[in-house]
C-alpha cells in the first residue's frame, strides 16, 4: 500500500495527543473544545454538520423469530 505523508501526520499527531492526555477521552474531547473556542474567540469561522431533517429518521423492526419448522 502507498503511504500518505498527510495521513501518516495525521495519525502521528492523534497518537501524540492521546500520549499528553493520558488516552482520558474527555480530556481529548475536552482539549478539542477548547481549541474550537479559541479559534472561534480569533474570529474564524467554525461549521459543524447540519442536523439530520425531521423526516429522516431510522426504523428497527423487531427480530423474527426463527421457525422451529427449518
């Protein structure tokens, strides 16, 4: 497989941070937020996804139950 300088900093830096928070997710997600702030606070502009419409919505149906005839 090709190795991708990009991905492979990408990945270098995700385990690097998990490394400085001690794998703590909230910490992560945490630090994450904090960040986000900061550069909002810089006056970039942060989008996020949009939310899902009122008509998308995902349906369960229950198992079938299996026949004891098979």
């Amino acid at each position: 497989m090709k190795e991708n300088e990009i991905l492979d900093e990408i990945h270098r830096f995700r385990a690097e941070h998990a490394r400085e928070c001690g794998y703590d997710l909230h910490k992560i997600f945490q630090q994450i937020r904090d960040g986000t702030e900061k550069l909002k606070a810089e006056g970039w502009q942060v989008v996020s996804f949009a939310e899902p419409a009122e008509s998308s919505y995902v349906l369960h149906e229950a198992p079938r139950k299996k026949n004891k005839n098979i």
